[in-house]
C-alpha cells in the first residue's frame, strides 16, 4: 500500500468509512480523462463548454444550465455567444503560416469574425507572441471588447516576410447562452461544501483541465461514501460563471460552510492554499491541517481579490468561506497561458496525489464535530474497556491512548475535533478514531 493509500485507509470520518472497499481512483485515470478534454477549444460560452460537460457527464451526472445572452447578473451581462469553425494567415503564395488548426490557441478567445488581405506591417497590430519563449504561443482573449487577433510563437513571426497576407477566423458571436454544469450530493445535513473549477481555457493542461478532471473525479468518489454534509460541484466559465451562479441562487448561498476553487494540480509544485477572505473559517484551518497530516508541506497565502472564483464567493456582500486549492500557483511558472502547459507538463503521479489531498480535506470537513463528554467527572477507567495499555509507564507507541484522553478532556461541547487536533499536535485521524471508540463506548455524544 502506498503512503497515500495507507494516510486514506487510517482516516475514518463518515465520508471515509469502509475506504478500503472503494475503488480509488488513480492519476492514470484522471490523465486518460484530461486526454480526452485536451483538444477542445473552450471559452466563455459556445459548443466547446457543451462538448466538456457532456465528457463530464460520462463521470458524474452533472445538470447542464443554459443562461441566455444579455441576462443581467448583478453589474455584469451574460456575453453574446462565441463559436469558431477555423481561422488562419496565409502568405501571397497561399501557404497557411498560422492555423488554428494546429493549436486553438492561434485565435484569441472571442475574436470577431474577419477576412481580409493586409501587409504585414498592419498585421503586426493583431499578432501577440512571447519573444523570450520564441517557441510558445501565448493564451490571449478579448472577452468585452470586440477585437481579433492571432497568437504564434515568436519564431514564426520572424519568418514572415514583408508582404501582403491574407487573414480569415471563421468564427461568429450571436446570441445563444452560456453554459455551466452543477453536481450536488445530498448528505445528511443541509448545510454544503462547495468545490468550483473554472472550464474557459482552451488546450492548457494545468491551468484549467486538471482542476477540471481532479473536481470530477473528487465527485465520483464522494458519490460512493456516506456524507454528513451536501457537496455542490460547479464547472463554470471564469469569473462571469460564479457571478451567474451567484445571482440565481443568492437565496442558498447561506447554506456553505465552506469551500475550495481547484486549479493548478497537475504540476510537480508542493501545495498552496489561498485562505478566504475572512481567513479564520474552517476551510482555512482543514486545508493546513489535512495535508500536514498526509506530510505534505504547503504553503499558506493570505486572501487577495484576485485569482481565479474565489474572489467572487469572497466578496463582501457574500463573504463565503472559499479558499483556493493549487499546487504552483497561477503566474508563477513560466508555463502558463501559453502552448507549453500541455500534456507533457503534468505528471499521473501529481494528479494522483492531489486527488487524494482532496479527499483528505473533505473527509476533515466531513468529520469535523464538537461532542460532549458524558462521564466529565475526573477520567473514566479506560483499562476495564480495552482502551489502554495494561501496564503502566511504558513509553512509545501511546498516540492512541493520548488522543482518548485528549478527546475526553476537550470534549466539553465548545470545542470540535480539528480544535483538538490542532492542540494536541495529533493527526485528525487519530482523534477521529479515538472519538468513534470513545461514542461507540457510550463515553462521549456529539453536540446537538
């Protein structure tokens, strides 16, 4: 068994009982997933979000939402729709320079359809490229503003001769709608976590499909266990999904005790983790906590208003408690928004691995309660039940009857079971365990 497995196996909160009976599933698994997403142009809106969430609905049973162009979502208006069919520069001999063909990244997102002949002087206003990556093409878009324009690598740009080209993006913006998936898992309580990707970016693998394929596969493991809490999955296009979410179900939204945007998984980076704006929710303190437990180090940032969705379920007038889950941050390696986030940049392994610090922290989350000690009057024997170790004074291997007596001694209906992890310097596993015995004894009740 490896690390992960046995970290998994040794956790048993509701979400992760009989753990050893579930098929998990494997980085290989959410790789081969993340192929078949890979070459599908996606934007904010158009046939490419609709092909990704039929892919996903193949792994979980996701509602489709259609929002119609112009809705009006707080200050923004859902945008008209986007679908391309093709585009492409050609030189005066008529050979394809450019073609979108190749790479959807050589058309910037949304770009208004054109056909047309110019020098190339006048060209060279619509062409981004990444002069000290002359071998990557850049991501650009134009999501607001009507424009168009062409993304290559700068090696290709210093091949193009001064001449006449002949440019066309078969593209069109009409208005139809905007699409987004849900996924909720009724639980015990009505109370949900919520867990949020964002599915705009065309063919990057770590910025965008591997918060994607891990969200999906979290969902279908979570299908499979007993759940205390609800969990609600959202794949919305950035920034103007959450906000459309937000407007339709701003009745809900009280309901979420916390939450995580997943993005940048797929790299070879250690663990980072943005905290919520309010910086003290549970979320804040599980996500440290889980993966401290598993011995991965992670690097903990404070909230700032930018990012990927959390910045939306952190505004002030909803102030959700919604972190960012990463493993290198987005802007912080070369690689991102451009050609060279593909496959070849994200590995099985650390896709496994993230997976599996997923479940982690939603298994924490699931099983975080505040119970109350029924026999508080000095320690019950713990001896005549098998609890502890027969002779007195031996040293080593007492973790688990530490955790009895730390459960027994905080479990004063004010502080929960992560309160008690954190104290004692103890996993949340061998707390949890400690508390399930100490229940199954009839030593300990949880709070109403």
């Amino acid at each position: 068994m490896t690390s992960s497995a046995a970290t998994l196996k040794a956790t048993s909160p509701a979400v992760g009982a009989r753990i050893e009976k579930i098929e998990l599933a494997t980085g290989a698994e959410i790789y081969r997933l993340m192929e078949k997403l890979y070459p599908i142009c996606r934007s904010l809106t158009g046939a490419g979000q609709r092909e990704t969430l039929a892919i996903l609905r193949q792994v979980i049973d996701l509602t489709i939402h259609e929002v119609p162009s112009g809705t009006p979502v707080f200050d923004w208006t859902v945008p008209r729709e986007w679908n391309i069919r093709g585009g492409y520069i050609k030189d005066a001999s008529g050979r394809k320079v450019v073609d979108f063909a190749d790479s959807n990244l050589h058309v910037m997102g949304y770009s208004m359809p054109v056909h047309r002949r110019m020098p190339l002087s006048a060209l060279k206003a619509h062409l981004f490229t990444l002069p000290d990556h002359p071998d990557w093409t850049p991501y650009r878009t134009s999501y607001y503003r009507e424009d168009w324009a062409f993304c290559l690598s700068h090696r290709q740009l210093l091949e193009m001769k001064d001449g006449e080209y002949e440019v066309h993006i078969d593209a069109s913006l009409t208005n139809g709608s905007m699409t987004y998936g849900e996924f909720a898992l009724p639980g015990e309580r009505a109370e949900e976590i919520l867990v949020s990707c964002h599915i705009c970016h065309p063919s990057l693998a770590n910025d965008n499909l591997s918060g994607i394929a891990v969200a999906a596969m979290l969902a279908k493991y979570l299908s499979s266990v007993p759940l205390r809490y609800t969990y609600r999955f959202l794949f919305t296009p950035g920034q103007i999904g959450s906000i459309a979410w937000l407007c339709r179900n701003e009745s809900t939204v009280g309901l979420i005790r916390g939450g995580l945007v997943l993005a940048c998984l797929g790299d070879a980076g250690g663990f980072t983790y943005k905290k919520t704006r309010r910086g003290d929710a549970l979320i804040d303190r599980a996500v440290p906590q889980a993966l401290r437990d598993a011995g991965q180090d992670c690097k903990t940032v404070e909230f700032s208003p930018f990012g990927y969705d959390e910045r939306q379920f952190c505004s002030p007038g909803f102030n959700l408690p919604v972190g960012c889950l990463m493993r290198t941050p987005h802007g912080c390696f070369p690689e991102y928004h451009t050609s060279a986030d593909d496959l070849t940049f994200v590995r099985p392994e650390n896709l496994g691995e993230s997976l599996m610090r997923c479940r982690d922290i939603m298994r924490l989350m699931d099983g975080d309660r505040t119970l109350i000690n029924l026999n508080p009057k000095c320690e019950p024997q713990l001896g005549k039940r098998g609890l502890y170790g027969s002779i007195g004074g031996a040293a080593g291997g007492r973790d688990r009857e530490l955790a009895f007596l730390w459960v027994l001694n905080l479990s004063d209906g004010e502080h929960a079971l992560l309160d008690i992890a954190e104290r004692s310097g103890l996993s949340f596993a061998v707390i949890d365990d400690a508390a399930r015995e100490l229940e199954r004894q009839g030593l300990l009740a949880e709070k109403e």
